[in-house]
DNA sequence: CGCTCGGTTGATGCACATCAAAGGCTGTGG
DNA sequence: CCACAGCCTTTGATGTGCATCAACCGAGCG
C-alpha cells in the first residue's frame, strides 16, 4: 500500500476508463486512494468482507471467484488493467455491504484501490464516470450471457470461445498472445468444467499446432481454426 | 401503443423503481413514453433490432431470450413488474446501438416504452434512478453468478435454486405461487438442459407433492425440501 | 376439427466427470 | 544447497448423468 506517485498517476490517466476526463476530474476521482501491489495468487479481498473499497487495475490481471459448496472456485470474470472490481458494490447505499465475489490476482498486479466515500463523493455524481462503468459492466453482463448461450455446446467449442473472447481484448500487440497467464485450470473453473477435460482439449490444440504454451504464456497460433470450431 | 392514462401512471409511480422519486420526477423520466399491452409469446423486441427505446415493466413478465447457434433458445433473464429491459444498450452512446437480445412476453404483460432521447435527457443525469438502474444491474448480476457457481451441481440442486430464487421475489402473497406462469420448456431453457430432463424431476416432484402445477401456475408446497436440496 | 403447445415416458448412447498415479517446475525453509 | 511441498500438467481406466430420439396424450384455439 503507498500513496500514487506521478507515474502511477500517469498510467491511471491513459486507461480507457478516464479517458476524456480532465486532470482535476482524476484527481478528484482518486482522492484518498492507495497503490496495491498484488503477488502472484495474493487476495486482493475476500468475499463477505466488509465493501470499504473499490479497485481499478493498473497492471497484470485478477480472477474474480466464487467458492462452491464443493471445494472448487468459479471464475466468474477476469479483470485487466482499466477493469473496476468491486464497484458494483459501492453502489448499495449501506456503508456494510459485503463483497460478493473474492478478486485474487493472476501473477504479479497493480491496483488502484479507492476509498467508498470517494465513490460516493466523486463518481456517484459524475456521469462520466457512470457511463464508462456501465459501459464495463455491459461487457462483462454480455459475456456471461455469451458463454450461457454456449452451455449445450461441445467443450471444444466453448474453450474456444472463451479463448477468441480473451483474446479479442487482452492481447498486447497483434500477436495474438494473452496478457493473461492462464492455467488449464483456470480455464476450467471458468467454463465450470473439470481440468482433465480441458487438458484433453488443449493437448490435442497444442500438438496440431493451433496454440502454442509455455509455462508464462498462451500464444493461439491458428486462429482461423479456433473461429471455425466457435460457430459451427 | 397507447398513452398512458392517469390509472397507469398511479400504477408505476409504484414500482420500486420510482420509490422517493417527486411527482415531476417521473413526469420527465417518463416523457414522450407509451404503454404497450402484449399478448402471450409477442415479442417486445429482437436481437438486432435498432435500439431506439428501452422499457418498464409494468405488469405481468417478460423472458429475456438469446437464440443459440442451434435452434433452441437460453433465457438469460425473467423480467417481472419494476424491472427494467434494454436499459443497458441505452448507455452506449452510439444512437444505432442494437438489442443484443429479444424480449418476449409471458402471459399477457404491460410495458411502458421510454424513448432513449428521454433516456439521455432525464434517466441519465437522474442519480437516483441511476442508482435504481444499477441496483436492478446488481441483482441480475448476482443471480447469473450464482447460476453459474451451481454448474457443476446435480440437476435437481440447479431447478430447486431457481425455484427458490423466483419465489423470494416474483411471489404474490406469502403462499409461494409463482406469479410467472413458468413452463418445463422455460425452466430448460433457463438452466441451458434439457426439457426431458426438467420434466423427469419436476414429475417426481410432483408426485411427491413438494410442487403443485396446473396449467397456470406453479405453487410450491413443500419449499424445506427445495432448500435442503439446495444446499446440499 | 386439425394444429400447435405443453407434458410425459422409455430406450439408448455419449461426453464428460471421477479416480488414480505420476512427472516437472517453483518457491521456501532448514 | 538440498529437501520438501504445492502447483500445474498429463494419461489412462471406468462410470454415469443427462442428451437425444421417438412416440404418444390432452387441452386450448383459430
């Protein structure tokens, strides 16, 4: 935890979530906000703790999770930089709201987390900044309902989905490797499935030659080929 | 389409949506809208249709469908008084924004279609219909979630949970009528399965008398079951 | 009075879960 | 610096929950 020092402010300025917001909007918006730096699987909050804070992240990338009766989690979104987590809760007027969902980072991670009355204060007011929230959670509300719409589908076809869908947002350049790293676990506590079936899946992708992974990335190799599975 | 009369405003002034909102509140979040009464299946919109209004609730419900590469449907949503349908696509700036959806009517409803241009004048500089807007956002979040997080559970677990869950809000009085005239089909599509499949467990159900269906309605009579069931 | 819609039942098969066992890699602490 | 633990991946054997297909019935409706 430390105080946002003029080049975190400065990466905070070029995400798309402020863009068009003049230097005293940021300002104003991040009042009283702290810089967290998250170790690979390091809880950033836990759900039914107490909602005292939202996050916008910087840098790296966290899992949203929520545990099941049986021991394993679902990934119920994964967050990138410019993502806002826990925001949603801020908009319940009680002061102890719990979180929902535990957000727990992928690899090392930057957040910008910010105090509820700051919130209230700044973006509850501010339309702008409403917008681009909302704007958030459309997406996010979109891509739950994309990967409902898959459910009946073979697994093939939704972990390719799932893949071009991460892809489409999270890639650094047009190479086509995800920002994420993205275990074959994770993928299955996605999609809500279990891990060997992935693995049986993506073993057969890699040695075709349609991805490619190492242990840090997830390069898709042949995408035509992933685009061809997804709707057929 | 007709404008709404006195008898129909009394009528939404009601909804939670409106609740602490003045008179002339409403009278410009409500500018230039008309009621519309459907008939059972009609559809309110489609997918792809231009995104020119968005709409109340006012009585009866609505399914909030997603046509899948096959031809079977998945209902994302069940839309009942006080809620809220094609709000989100209103916060794209963009005045040729499309429904990602089609919304269909279950039994015969009521809604009042609000035009976006009211919706950019009063809807979106309104904060407190913001926060209803949002709240309404937050619940449906929640439930799609917690679907999600019972994926991987038997299929009985899965129909006792949305049962449960339209039953804490869509019931008339306390004796646990779903005010939703809910078909196998509808719950099927609802949890991505097969009717078959909800038939063989509701049948038994049935038979055992913890659910009571006629045509109309679904009344469950024995709910500690469901709930044991439930979380299990 | 045929037609569509909702519900039901049985037979069969498959996609995926589950269980088990093992190897590589990383970080950590003695 | 080595040992150990935890995480990720892999592969095979076996089982099962649910999909699929097919056929049928009753009720409402135009």
């Amino acid at each position: 935890m430390s105080i946002p020092t003029n080049k975190d402010i400065q990466k905070i300025a070029q995400l798309d979530l402020f863009q068009g917001a003049t230097e005293s909007d940021i300002s104003s918006a991040i009042k009283g906000s702290l810089i967290k730096s998250l170790k690979h699987r390091q809880i950033l909050y836990s759900a039914g703790d107490r909602a005292e804070r939202f996050c916008v992240v910087v840098e790296g990338a966290l899992k949203l999770i929520k545990p099941t009766p049986r021991g394993d989690d679902v990934i119920v979104h994964f967050a990138t930089p410019g993502d806002v987590v826990g925001g949603l809760v801020m908009n319940q007027n009680n002061p102890n709201a719990l979180y929902p969902i535990t957000a727990k980072s992928m690899g090392p991670s930057v957040v910008l987390c910010i105090p509820r009355t700051t919130y209230s204060e700044s973006w509850a007011t501010n339309s702008k900044l409403q917008l681009r929230m909302q704007s958030l959670l459309y997406q996010r509300m979109s891509r739950i309902q994309e990967e409902k719409t898959l459910y009946r589908s073979p697994l093939q076809q939704r972990i390719a989905a799932l893949l071009i869908g991460l892809s489409d947002k999270e890639t650094d350049n047009d190479s086509n490797i995800l920002s994420i790293p993205l275990t074959r676990q994770e993928i299955a506590d996605s999609l809500g499935v279990a891990v060997e079936s992935v693995i049986r899946v993506m073993s057969e992708w890699n040695q075709a030659g349609i991805i490619r992974t190492n242990e840090k990335y997830l390069e898709i190799v042949n995408i035509e080929h992933l685009l061809r599975l997804q709707d057929e």
